[in-house]
C-alpha cells in the first residue's frame, strides 16, 4: 500500500511537471516585423523570443495579427493599394497557410478582433460613407453595421469584443473632441462612454486622448493607451504615454509603471492577465527623428517587472499571445533566433 502511494504521489508530480513545460511551450506570441524592406510581415515566436518564424512574405504590407480563440486561425490586415492605401481583412490558418481574404469593399477596413466564439470578428470600416464598427459572421460573410454616427461629428474605430460576448469596446473619435472610449452592445442598442470620471481632452495646450481599449481575458479589467500632445505648426510633439488598467465599470485607474521616456506603440494582455505584451522605443520620447527602433517587452501585473523579448534592428508591433496546443508545422518554414535576424540587418 505504501509504495503504492508513493507511485501514485511521484506520477501526479511528473504529470504537474509535464503540464507546466507544456504550457510554458505552448504559449506563442503572434506580431508584426518591419525589416529592411520597410514592410510589415507576420512572424510568431514562443513567448520567450525564442523559435520564430516567419508566417507571410509578401510585397505588401501586413499588419495587426490576432489569434483566434482556439488558436487555430490569425486575422490580419493588408495593404492592398500599391502606393494608394487600401487595407482588407485576411484570414490564414496557424502556420501561415490557407490564406484568404474576408473583406472585399473599395473602402478600408481597420484592425479586426475576434469573438469570443470565433464565429464572427468585428471590424472597423469607412464603407458607409463614416468609420463605424461593422460585424461579419464568417462562414456566410454576412456583415451588419454597429455603430451609427452622425458623419461629421464622430466615427468608430479599433474594436475589442468582451469576453462575455455581449459588448465592444472601441475607440470614439469626436470631431473636435479628442479620442475617447465607448463601448456598445452587441445588438447595436446602445452605445455610450465607457472610462467613469472627468475626461478632458484639453489640458492647457495639451490634448489627451484616450484609446486602443482591450479587455482582459477574465473581463474583470480593461487596458487602454492615453497620450499626452501638443500642436506645434510644423510638428506634433508627444510629451508622454501610458497604459492605464481600470475595472470592467470603467473605475479604478491604475497606470503601469512604464519608464516615462519610453514610447509606447501597441499593448495587449498576455498569460491569462497576469502579463502585459507591449511593444515600446527606449528613450522613444527624446527621439524627434521618424526612425524607430521598437522592440516587444513583457510587463508583469502587479510586480511591474519588465522583460525585453525582441532585440533587433528594426521594429516589432502589435504583439497577441495566445496559450494552449497550437498545430504550428515547420514544414518549409525557416527557424530563426534573434541574433540571426541581426546579422541580417
């Protein structure tokens, strides 16, 4: 009997150890890659830095990957317009393949999210004649416009389904007014402010604005990008940027403990919520010139540790993570670490 628990006791810990190493392996962050060639391409990486590979090489621009929630698909947008933008929506299967094309429309159509289901994404588009939220089903194409703005007056942009599936949260930019936070309900019935509070947009000289939101993966908390700008006649100067977390209610701000010099481009919840995947310039916001050099970092919540990813140079954005038993082939695809790409440069 004894040393029958004791089997019993050794096998439990050995099945732990081997779901921890796999789910520390499993897990991938999916981004975008600007090389030398000044376009931008997807790439994915353990979430370590480590592995990556290359998922699209076109001579297109290709931006804003996202996981699907099984992790089986990644959405991304194009530029389709040789020198005149022309954004769509694509679609392709986790190792780069099958790729296709879900939206069609002359007008652009912006960054994409997924539902909570995977069965429809929700996307912003000027194809009314005004920048709304639109929602298409995927298996039939069928889309339906969400928001509805008054042209002139405001437009709708870069949507964040909620977990429960039953809001958007998105970016409202008010002619005038600054970039704000709204969130509207599934069904269209209302859309209102989300953050709670006082919402200047103008601080003397200074406009904030206020954007990018994202839900965490439990819906307790939402993330948003606030910057601080000023209008010169010749140039638009960014005095600072944060990412801020608040509650589902909108409540409750808490700013991320971010060096302040740094210049924060693209932010989403990575490990279940209890990290931050950003990608950001060191030292960005003392840098008045327009060559970049982002890279990707990861922001431990609450301790506020911060660990570099990428190293390179040039520039990595719109880091998405997702955790569990991803089917990536490397048939055909060409494994990488950093320092390789470096020697590239």
């Amino acid at each position: 009997m004894l040393m029958q628990t004791r089997w019993m006791i050794s096998t439990f810990f050995l099945l732990i150890s081997i779901l921890s190493t796999a789910g520390i392996t499993q897990a991938a962050i999916v981004f975008r890659f600007d090389g030398n060639n000044a376009q931008g391409d997807i790439y994915v990486m353990n979430d370590d830095g480590s592995r990556v590979r290359q998922l699209t090489n076109s001579a297109l621009w290709d931006v804003s990957p996202r996981w699907s929630p099984d992790g089986k698909h990644i959405l991304f947008r194009r530029d389709m317009g040789g020198g005149v933008q022309q954004l769509y929506i694509f679609i392709m299967d986790v190792d780069g393949s099958n790729e296709r094309r879900l939206t069609f429309h002359p007008k652009n159509d912006g960054s994409a999210t997924w539902s909570p289901d995977g069965r429809h994404i929700a996307f912003s588009s000027s194809r009314s004649g005004n920048r709304e939220i639109h929602i298409m089903e995927i298996a039939s194409r069928t889309i339906r416009q969400l928001t509805k703005n008054e042209p002139g007056e405001a437009y709708s942009s870069i949507p964040n389904w909620s977990p429960d599936g039953q809001h958007i949260l998105h970016e409202q930019i008010i002619t005038g007014g600054g970039r704000h936070i709204y969130i509207t309900d599934v069904n269209g019935k209302q859309t209102r402010p989300f953050l709670k509070g006082p919402q200047p947009h103008l601080d003397g000289d200074v406009v904030i604005s206020k954007y990018t939101p994202c839900w965490a993966p439990n819906g307790q908390h939402v993330m948003y990008y606030e910057a601080h700008l000023r209008f010169e006649p010749a140039r638009v100067v960014r005095l600072a940027n944060h990412l801020i977390i608040v509650d589902k209610h909108g409540r409750n701000p808490k700013q991320l403990n971010i060096p302040k010099d740094w210049r924060i481009h693209s932010a989403h919840w990575g490990n279940n919520g209890t990290e931050i995947l950003f990608a950001a310039e060191e030292n960005g916001l003392k840098n008045l010139t327009n060559v970049r050099n982002y890279d990707i970092y990861r922001y431990h919540n609450p301790s506020g540790k911060i660990t570099q990813i990428t190293d390179t140079p040039h520039k990595e954005f719109d880091p998405h993570w997702v955790s569990g038993a991803l089917s990536i082939s490397l048939e055909g695809k060409q494994v990488k670490q950093w320092a390789e790409i470096k020697v590239e440069k």
